[in-house]
C-alpha cells in the first residue's frame, strides 16, 4: 500500500469527484487549516451536531439508539459539556475509489485541548458524508468550529483492486447524507 500524495488527491477530486466539495489549497488563516495537504486532505465538519445529554437518562445501545440520547443543535460553534461526546459530518462528500481504503486522523489542534476525533476507515467504493465523532475528555467545556477543519484524511493505495468492495457489500452506512446514527 502506498500513501497517496497531493497530485493523485487533486486529480481524483477534480476530474473524478472522489472530494466535493474541493478545497485546492491549504486554507490556514484565521480558521482551523481545511483543504488539500501533502499527504492527505483535511476535511472541514458541517453546522449540524447531535449532542450527547444525560437530561432523560437514555441508555446508549448500539444495537437500539435512543435519539433521546442527544439533543440537536445546528451551529457555527457547538459546545460539548465536560466529559461527553458529540456527533457531526463532514462538509464534504466523499467517493472512494475501488483500489483504496481511507483512515482518518484527529487535528492536532483540537488534540492539543483533549478534543478527540474519532473515525471509522472509509471503505473502497464507499460514498457519503462522514459522520465526525468527538470527545471532550477535559473536565470543561469544549468547543468544535464549524466549516473549520476537523480531521486528516490518509489515502492509501492499495497493491491490486479488492475483490469485494463497501458497494458490492450494500453496507449499512453507504450513501449517508447527513449525521448518520449506528445502525443494525
């Protein structure tokens, strides 16, 4: 597998759609850096935010959500209470070739305050917005930038092309619009 540098992303996203929308070039000031990078692309997180609550003492369960568990708020800055968690989306749509996998790293700048990002790796031929995961492991309240950066994606190459894809799979979570809650 090899790491995909800024050339191959810009082609894939410009004449092939794997990133809309694309931003060209590093966007650093005043905002929380977003845009294509050396080796990878940093993708901004979307208005919309699902905040996790204790209000109605829900049970959270994979396996059978209760939207009582959060509250929504769409914002252009979203405050997740001490010791909790919050669910957004990328502003971006991602469509991942065949031939690669994707994973995602945190932004060190929100690392650095005990914000962490969590995502799942994005699948060959899986599509949509990706849902953003947050933590705010500090004991105060922390705050999350819309349309700001938020995450690094890593796009890795693989050797040959996969035999069974995300797509061919019909998985649960392809095509998802929107923050997308655990399904079964």
């Amino acid at each position: 597998m090899s790491v995909m540098p800024d050339t191959w992303i810009r082609e894939m996203a410009t004449k092939h759609g794997m990133i809309e929308p694309f931003t060209e070039k590093l966007q650093r000031e005043g905002v929380i850096s977003y845009g294509l990078s050396s080796y990878g692309y940093d993708a901004r997180v979307a208005p919309e935010f699902k905040i996790f609550t204790n209000v109605d003492s829900a049970v959270v369960d994979p396996k059978g959500f209760n939207d009582k568990s959060f509250v929504d708020r769409e914002t252009d800055i979203c405050v997740i209470p001490p010791n909790s968690f919050a669910l957004a989306r990328t502003v971006e749509y991602f469509r991942i070739p065949r031939d690669t996998l994707v994973i995602c790293l945190g932004k060190s700048t929100y690392a650095r305050c005990g914000i962490i990002v969590n995502v799942t790796p994005l699948e060959p031929e899986w599509e949509g917005h990706v849902t953003l995961e947050f933590s705010n492991t500090t004991p105060l309240p922390a705050k999350i930038y819309a349309n700001e950066g938020a995450c690094q994606f890593i796009f890795l190459k693989g050797a040959s092309v996969c035999e069974t894809s995300y797509r061919d799979r019909s998985g649960k979570y392809q095509g998802q619009k929107g923050v997308t809650l655990p399904r079964l």
